[in-house]
C-alpha cells in the first residue's frame, strides 16, 4: 500500500492540498 489518501475530487480541489497531504492528483 503507497502512501494515497482517497479522497473526494472537491475535496482535493484545495482542501487536502492546504493539509499538505501528498495526493497523485494534480
């Protein structure tokens, strides 16, 4: 398992990047 947080697509619109939380979706 690598280091992904699944998260919702509006939610890593700005909130998961401002927790600094590493996400292959840029």
């Amino acid at each position: 398992m690598e280091e992904r947080i699944v998260v919702d697509p509006r939610v890593l619109r700005g909130k998961a990047v401002i927790k600094g939380t590493r996400i292959p979706v840029y």
